[in-house]
C-alpha cells in the first residue's frame, strides 16, 4: 500500500500540471472514452471536445469509471473501431 500511496501523491489528478492550454495544439486523432455513469468525466470530456481539433467522445452505456471492468467487451469495440 506504500507504493500506491507514493504513486497517487506523485501522479494523481491533483498535482499534475495543467494542460488544457494546449490542447488546441494536438494534431493527432483523439478518442475520449467514458462512462454514461461517470457524471466527472463525461462532463470533462465534453469540454475537452471543443478545445481538441480532431476529437471524438464515445460513451459506453451502463458503465462508471471502471469501463474496462464493466463493460469490456464495448470498450474493446470503442477502441477497435
């Protein structure tokens, strides 16, 4: 548990540094994944859509955060395809 504890205060969310400023720079493809029960994310999500150029957003229904436990075989599908 030292380790996780390490890592989330190394590498979570909230001491990472902001880069939404440059996100009107990304010139490669971008898929956003997210869950129809991930009300965070999802909201994150639609925002970052307008400031990336070549983005989509795929929601995968019935899922929270956990989609690759939740709905795997649909995340699978997102990703593929």
């Amino acid at each position: 548990t030292e380790g996780l504890a390490q890592s989330l205060e190394r590498m979570g969310a909230g001491v990472m540094p902001s880069l939404w400023g440059h996100l009107q720079h990304v010139t490669c493809p971008v898929r956003l994944i997210t869950g129809t029960l991930d009300v965070r994310y999802t909201t994150i999500a639609r925002e970052m859509i307008s400031h990336l150029p070549h983005a989509r957003h795929i929601l995968i229904p019935n899922a929270g955060h956990s989609i690759h436990l939740e709905q795997p075989q649909l995340l699978c599908d997102a990703i593929l395809h």
